[in-house]
C-alpha cells in the first residue's frame, strides 16, 4: 500500500533540502529522501572544506611573500594539524544528524535510502512506495566522473573527496585535469609541500574563462613551481609500489605520490527511475522549464539540471520551484548573468558570457581591460597583485554582457559587475559612478575607459 503525501523530495542536497524544507514550513506533508549525507556535496567535501583549507594555504603563500620576515622554511607546518582542523569545524558547522533533525523540526519526515521513480508521483524507498500528490521534485545532483582511461579503474585514486579528507599531503602529486576544482586544490597542496604537476587534455587550463585568465593562472602556479602539460591527454595510468605513471598521448610518462582526479562531473539518471516518468536514462541532465518543471507532477533542482555546479545555482533553482509548487507569483529562471569564482590565488570571478560567446553570438563587441597592479590599490599592495578586470560589452546596446575580475578578492569585485550585467546598466551609467578610492574595484573604471 502506498503512503500518500503531498510532496516527495529525491535528494537532498543544497537545493532539495531547501525545498523539503520550506514546503514542510508551509504547511505540505513532504518525505524528503536521501541515502548520503543531508546537505550534499557543498558542506562536506565541496565549497566549504576545500576553501578552508585554500585559506591556510594562501595564508602560507602571503608570509612567504614578507622579505625578510619569513621563508619557505619557516613556515611548513605539517598537513595533519590543518586537516584535522577542517575536519573538526566542517563537522560542527555541517553534521549530518543536525541537517536531518533541522528538516524534521520543521514538519518533514525524512527517509534514509535511495529513491527511485515508478511513474508520475510515484516514488520507491526499496519496498517503501510514496505517492505524492503534488509534486515530485528531483535534486539528486552530480558524483565526481572518471574518464575511462586504461588501467585508471581499481587504482586509489583521489577525487576531490579523497582529497579534502587527506590527513596529510603527499610528497607530489598529479592533478587530471585543469578546471576550477582541479586548479584549487592543486595551488593548495603545492601550498603544504607537494611537488604538483596538472595534465589538461585541452589547449589551456580553466578553458571555460577568457584566454586571459588561462594565461595569467598558467603563469601564477608556474611561479610557485606547479607544472602544467596542456593538449596532451592521458593514454594510460599504472599504480604500483605507491606510485601512479601517467603515460601521455603523446608517449611522456609522468610520476607522483597521489593522483586527483578532476574531470567533471556527472549524472546518474539511469539509477532512478528516469524512464518511468518520460525522462531519458542516458541524457547528460534532466531538461527543465522556466519554472523548473521537467514533467507531469515532477519537478527538478540543482546540479541535475546541468545549469552550472554551484550552490547558488541550486539555491536560485530551489526558489523557483518552491514557489511554483505554492502557486506563487515570481519570474522565471533567468541564467544571462551566472556568476562563477574559481578560488586560486589570484582568485577569479567571471559573470556572463565570453568575448568567444558574444562574438559567436553575432554582437558587436567592445572589450576593456585593466591590470590589476596598475591599479592604486594593486600598486599598494604588492606581491601578490596579479590580476586583471575584463569588460565585454554588447556595442549595440550599449550594456555588458559579460565580465572577469581576477586578482586579489576577484570574487568580491565580481558583485557589481554581475549586477551592472544583470540589471543592463548603460555603459555611460557606469562611467560616470563614483568608484572608492583606494579599492580594487576601481579598476572597473579604468577597465571602462579601455572599451573599445
């Protein structure tokens, strides 16, 4: 016999657990399912442990970065103690039992297990069967994809789990892949003493950003001594003896400790039910509307959709379902302005679209760039100052559609880029505003002034 409820989550990652919960405040009957961890990849492997620990390695990088004050060697301080420490707070900041009993507090029954669609509204917990009545709303989101390599399957390799819960650093390590998760870690381990060597099978690292950002970052990590092969991809992998041999397509063998894995992510839609409910097993994401509906009484959230792995894309997306499903006004999904930050040092922040993408996009385009340490606020602060802010603007109409900003607090100048892109603030609006002296923000303005 089945349980009829009003609303049954799959997942409850960031976005789900978001819904579950704000649907249980308002009043609905919501079983909320999940057979991980409640909170998802974020708070325990993702955004939070890997930018606590990117923090104590800038603050290695920036005493080394004091003539006179402090060297390499005097500031080395085991692996263990700072992984230790992440471990420690992630766990009272983010526990599981806490996730479980805050949905619950708020009218949610939760069930530990791995849900699978049977049909519109209908939802198995192994023998378990849930109908809802209103809406089934997926957020089973992404799991680290391992690119079948030969010899890769049955080695220890790391994903980014593997990492964050390393409990010390590897003497060196090799990193496949040179994307957003790939290039942070890898900046940190070098950071704590491992000698690190990236593998990108494209023609330059962090490609889904402007050629500028590639070529500053390449520069950046090869000063601090991390090597990088790009266009080459990987033929084969061995581990033997504690070692890992990547073997190149091009025939060059490279060596180390440890060997990360940071190739994209993925879907598992043919582990849930997809085709019962009209959705394809084998597609890449799960497509939805405006409103996040992806079918009959089925609605879908987060990373599952494929409109960018971030939590506050999954927060943004969860919003608008909840308040589809509540029958509440409020506008529909709009991705023009997607903002992203990759937390390397320099960290960078991009919203929008690329000069490659207006440019394909048929616009007539103006670019504008700035450096970073040109700036008075660079100038000031010295090492450590790499870093540009570029402008892409749509000539016709005289607004921006796209912007980077990199270099110290990129992510933070990001802010008024994405809402001058979003909001489609003339260009000579922003020309003429006040910008604070002396702030890293102001490079905006220099980078308006170099629109052409």
């Amino acid at each position: 016999m089945a349980e009829r409820v009003d609303v049954v989550v799959a997942g409850l990652g960031v976005a789900g657990e978001e819904v579950a919960g704000k649907l249980a405040e308002a009043g609905l009957s919501v079983i909320g399912i999940e057979g991980r961890l409640v909170g998802g990849e974020c708070p325990y492997y993702g955004c939070v442990p890997s930018k606590m620990m990117i923090r104590a390695a800038n603050l290695l990088a920036e005493g080394r970065r004091i003539p006179g004050m402090a060297g390499a060697c005097e500031i080395s301080p085991s692996w263990e103690p700072v992984a230790t420490r992440i471990r420690d707070e992630a766990t009272d900041n983010w526990d599981d039992k806490v996730a479980v009993d805050r949905f619950t507090g708020k009218g949610g029954r939760f069930v530990r297990g791995w849900a699978k669609l049977d049909g519109p509204g209908r939802v198995l917990v192994g023998d378990d069967v849930f109908e809802a009545t209103r809406a089934v709303v997926i957020g089973t989101g992404t799991s680290p994809a391992i690119p079948p390599i030969e010899g890769l399957s049955g080695t220890p390799y790391w994903s980014n789990r593997e990492a964050v819960a390393a409990t010390q650093a590897p003497e060196s390590l090799l990193v496949l892949g040179g994307g957003a998760i790939g290039l942070e870690l890898a900046q940190a381990f070098s950071r704590f003493g491992s000698a690190v060597t990236i593998v990108e099978a494209l023609d330059r690292i962090a490609a889904a950003e402007e050629p500028e950002t590639s070529a500053m970052l390449a520069k950046a990590l090869g000063a601090e001594g991390i090597q990088i092969s790009t266009g080459n991809g990987v033929k084969a992998v061995s581990y033997d003896d504690g070692r890992f041999t990547l073997t190149l397509n091009d025939g060059q063998t490279l060596s180390g400790e440890k060997l990360l894995v940071a190739t994209g992510r993925k879907t598992e839609l043919g582990n849930i039910g997809a085709e019962t409910v009209g959705l394809n097993p084998k597609a890449r994401f799960i497509e939805v509307d405006g409103r996040m509906r992806a079918g009959e009484k089925l609605w879908a959230v987060g990373d599952v959709t494929g409109k960018g792995a971030f939590t506050h894309m999954a927060m943004y997306q969860a919003g608008i379902a909840i308040r589809d499903i509540l029958g509440q006004e409020g506008p529909p999904a709009d991705y023009r302005t997607v903002p992203r930050v990759t937390f390397t040092d320099p960290e960078v922040g991009s919203a929008g679209i690329t000069e490659a993408q207006a440019r394909e996009r048929g616009l007539t385009v103006q670019t504008g760039i700035s450096q970073t340490s040109s700036s008075a606020r660079g100038w000031i602060h010295k090492a450590g100052n790499e870093g540009f802010i570029k402008l892409v603007a749509d000539a016709d109409r005289g607004v921006l559609v796209g912007a980077t900003a990199s270099g110290p607090a990129g992510g933070e100048v990001l802010g008024a880029l994405t809402v001058a892109i979003h909001g489609e603030v003339p260009v000579e609006k922003l020309r003429h505003m006040i910008y604070a002296y002396p702030t890293f923000h102001r490079g905006i303005e220099d980078a308006l002034r170099d629109l052409k």
